[in-house]
C-alpha cells in the first residue's frame, strides 16, 4: 500500500536563549612571560583581549589543543580570557585530594559566580558587563599538563608529575571556558554580568 | 525516612565531535558599497576575512541583530563570511512562490555541497578546506528584510514590500551560517572541505 502520508521530517528541538545574573567575584591578569595570573582591581580590555596579558593578541600560535595544525601555526587567538567557576575548581581540587586550588595557578583571568556549570555554557554566549564590556564565550577550555604543574608546583606536591597529570583527568569540563572580547571596555571586580545563554538544539548529520 | 542514596546529579549526554566531507561548490564576493555578491573563481582570505568584501574587517557596526547595543555600535565582526547551502534555499524559494533564490541576491560568500541541514551546523565548528584554510562557524544567520528587499528585486516581484518582508519569515534556519577566519589563506572554487561538528550537549542552568 502506499503511504500517502509519509512522516515529515521530525523538528528540530529548539531551547531558547535565557538569561543568567552572574557576578565578576574576581579578576585576574598574567602580567610576565608565564600564564599564571595575578588578581587586579580591574581588567582592560581592548579588542585584542586583556591588555598587557600573556593571553593578549588578535592571533596566537597553536599547540597541543590544535591536533590539526602543526605546532606553532598563526591562528585566531579565541583564547583572550581564561573564566574558571570556585565551585567547579573546589570539585578539581577534592579529586586530587587537595585543599583548594586557586584561579591564578592554572592562569584564569575572571571567576565567575553565579552560573551554574559554568564550565558547561553553550560556546557562543554572551557576558554582558554592566560597566559595557561583552565577552563571548568560544569553547570549554581544555585542561592541560601545563596547568597541571603548575598546581603541583603550587601545593608542593610529593610527586610532581603524578599531581601534573592528574590535572587533565580530574578537571574534564570542571576547568571553566575560554572567551574573547565582542566589544572593549574596563570590568571591575565584583561587577555585575548578564549572561545571554545561546540558543541550542542538536545537531543530527 | 532519610536518603541515605540521594541520586547522584544526572550525567550530561556528550554527543561527540564529529567529521563531515563537504566541497565548496561555488565561490563570491561583495566587491562594492553593497552587500551583494558575484561569482568568483577564489576567495582571498585573511584575519579580516575576505580581501576587498564588504564584510572584511576585524570589526563592525552593529544593528538589528544586536538589539541589546546601541545601533552603530563597534564590536569584533564575527560576520566575515555567509553561508549558505542549494537545498535550503530552494525550500525558502518554494515558500516564497519563486523559482529560485541565488546565492548572490543575499549575499552569500560560500555554497557548501554536503551538509545536511547546514543551518542547524553548531556554533565552533570547524571546515577545513583542503589548500590550508580554516573558517569556524560563529552562528546561524538570522535573515533580514534587507536580503528579503533585495531578493524582491530581482523576481521583479508585483508587491515588493511583501516578497520583503516574507524573506525573513520563511528562512528562519535556512539562510545559512555566518562564520570568521581562523587560519587565513586561498580558498578555490570546487575545493573539498573537512567539517568538524563540534562536541554537543544541553546545558541546563
């Protein structure tokens, strides 16, 4: 029998955008040649990113996180700004039996309070700062090696490459996003933020 | 009676990364003071975007889209190149009682042959054209009257304010996508193109 009616194709899911109130608890910059950071007053911003930090540039050279590059090829620098949550950092430290570890130590440049799995947050959102600054958020950030020796480093762990290389295991979409500037500015610590969450659905090939 | 076993927070569903082969069927460019594009054989591409487009630069103005700035406002152009695929826009031409919607009329820079559904292609993904460019996609393209005016123009339509106004209404998720350099380069007319879907998954504040 023919089917006179076949099924249309089945529609797309669509949640819509919403909005999140958030806070800059603290800020951070990289002030040397090094990714850790330290914690300021204030962050300026231009469209190259924090102005003065390791992070800031319009390109940057791609490593481990770039399988498809070789190393060192100029790209987009869509990593201007490290954003970690204290609630996911607090998660990281406890499955690596430490007592804390602190934003500087892996090179965050914003904690942010306030939204929920923040490590999570669809790429493409938007942190509207109340004094004008936008951020957009490009990916999860991926954690590394690097960081972790620095936090072993930190916590003067007995053995420094065992704590080194727990750190990528234990902080999979714990170790916050990474984001660049929309539109330039000056955020203050404490500062409010209205996250504009993207719009999602999935995607079926 | 307490809960001793309180149900452990859901796991989020990772849908993971995955490759899609495309070819980027035609090429073109806006070469005036107009959106508007012609056919052409390459695509010069640097972190600006297209050489001499109308699109290029490392910022814009705002407008419609960004609701939440003032008009004219300058922020990081995210819009250096359109998107835009054959299929769906035959299903936007259908809808609009027209016999076809070229590329050109609304300001397409790339025909991509082999996605499926390439409006819904998730915000980072990557495409990865064979001769060393990269583009990552920054969003779907919201269609506007502008693209809807010029399209009535050039069906001569009876009644050009509506064939205007219907654009927008019809292409919702089927004008394509709009996407920024990440790894400059030529890119020629027929080229194949590795896509990497991002990872996806539902964020729920």
């Amino acid at each position: 029998m023919l089917d006179l009616f076949p099924e249309a194709e089945k529609p797309v899911d669509i949640i819509p955008a919403k909005k999140l109130s958030a806070r800059a608890a603290a800020l951070y910059v990289a002030p040397a040649d090094h990714f850790q950071t330290r914690p300021v007053d204030e962050l300026r911003l231009g469209f190259d990113g924090i102005s003065g930090d390791f992070h800031a540039g319009s390109t940057r050279r791609s490593g481990g996180r770039e399988p498809w590059y070789p190393r060192g090829t100029e790209m987009r620098n869509e990593r201007q700004l490290s954003l970690v949550a204290a609630d996911e950092l607090a998660i990281i430290a406890q499955h690596m039996g430490l007592e804390e570890i602190r934003p500087e130590w892996i090179g965050a440049n914003l904690l942010v309070e306030g939204v929920p799995h923040l490590s999570m947050l669809p790429a493409g959102s938007l942190l509207f700062f109340k004094g004008g600054v936008t951020i957009k958020i490009d990916a999860q950030n991926k954690p590394c090696r690097i960081a972790g020796q620095s936090i072993a480093e930190h916590v003067r762990a007995a053995d420094q490459d065992a704590t080194a290389l727990l750190f990528p295991k234990v902080a999979k979409r714990l170790r916050g996003l990474v984001a660049w500037v929309e539109k330039p500015g000056i955020i203050r610590a404490g500062e409010e933020i209205s996250v504009r969450v993207s719009e999602q659905w999935t995607y079926q090939a």
